[in-house]
C-alpha cells in the first residue's frame, strides 16, 4: 500500500510546486526523497532475506560428520536448508493443532506430531537417506500444514455458517488422511531397520533353541 501512495505523493507535490513555480526546490525534495526510498527499501529487503535464511551456524563437529558421511559441500548445504525448513513447518503444525480440539483428536489418532519429529530425528541421524524422505519433507509435510493454516483460519471465524462448518469437516478428513500419510513416511523410512530387528531376534531364539543352558524346559 505504501509503495503505491509513494508515487501518488510526489506526483501531487510536484503539481502544487508547478503551480507555485518552485521548481527547485521540488527536485531537491524529489532527490531526497527518493533517496530515502530506496535506503528503506533496500534495508527492509535485507531484513526479510537475513529471516529466510535463518539456518543454525555449521559447527566444525557437524561439517565433520556430514563430510564422513561422504556428502559435498552443495550436499551438505541442500541438506541443512531442507531440514531447517522442515523443522520450521513441524513446529508450525505443532501450533496448529495446539489451537484446534479437532486437530488435537486427529493427531492423537494418528500420533502425527510424534511420527514427523521421529522421521526429523532419523534423517539428522542419516542425512545421507533425505532422498528416502523426499514425499515426507516436499509433499506431506507441507501440505497438512496449510491446510492446518487455513482450518485454523477459518475456524476462528466468530460467525459461521453451514457451508463453512460444511468445509471444516471437509478439511478435516483430509488432514486426517495427510496426517495418515505421514506417519506411514516414518514407518516406511524406519521399515529396513524393524527387518534388521526381525532377523536379529529370529537368530536369538535359534541360539537359545539349541543352547541346553539357556533353553526353557
């Protein structure tokens, strides 16, 4: 809004100095105020970019870790970004149903909250598996927490009417379903090592099977 009734201003002052006949001192003020323009506009840009890029600092342990693991520089970087984002949109969905008893019932169905910040552990864990993950951090994550957003919006609203509850409901089940899809992205991302637990245990009760000692009579 400020940006259009800029132009507008000075175009109005400029008139009356026409009328006034104090040109001069209309384009001292002109330079000067579009000197301060521009001074605002680029401080406010570097503020929004320095908000954006709000990753954690790479401490020497965690570039160590990463480059152990056999992961680039560009690697390192995509990875630290993803995550971030990420873990900005689980504390968003956190706060999301913390405002709704419809969201909280869903996310008590499905543990949703536990399996996302689960599924976050992992991959900080194994950072070299992100592709493993990507329909959890590109596609589902994102997308329950805009349409937890928008249901939280919506259901502020004071005054609402049947085609609104009608859309809530709506909305609902499909979080229901989102919330569904996240936690089958852990289970999915964590399945390799429950078969490694299943061969494990399957190998120590064959052990115990023929260990006179330690079987049960």
């Amino acid at each position: 809004m400020r940006r259009k009734l800029f132009p507008i201003i000075i175009a109005a002052i400029g008139v009356l100095c026409l009328f006034e006949g104090d040109f001069g001192n209309f384009i001292i003020f002109l330079m000067l105020a579009v000197g301060g323009w521009l001074i605002y506009s680029g401080f406010k840009g570097r503020t929004g970019s320095r908000k954006k890029e709000d990753v954690p600092f790479l401490t020497k342990e965690k570039e160590a870790y990463y480059k152990q693991n056999g992961m680039s520089e560009s690697e390192i970087e995509l990875f630290r970004e993803t995550m971030n984002l990420s873990k900005q949109q689980v504390l968003r969905l956190q706060q999301n149903v913390q405002k709704s008893a419809k969201l909280k019932a869903i996310d008590l169905r499905h543990d949703t909250l536990k399996a996302a910040k689960a599924l976050f552990k992992e991959l900080v864990k194994e950072p070299t598996r992100l592709p493993e993950a990507s329909q959890f951090l590109y596609t589902h994550l994102p997308n329950i927490v805009d349409l937890t957003d928008h249901y939280v919006e919506i259901n502020s609203h004071e005054v609402k009417s049947k085609e609104v509850y009608g859309k809530l409901e709506e909305s609902a089940q499909i979080i229901d379903q989102m919330a569904d899809l996240i936690v089958k992205d852990y289970q999915q991302f964590v399945s390799g090592d429950l078969e490694d637990m299943d061969v494990e245990l399957s190998i120590a009760k064959k052990n115990l099977d023929h260990d006179p000692d330690l079987s049960t009579k």
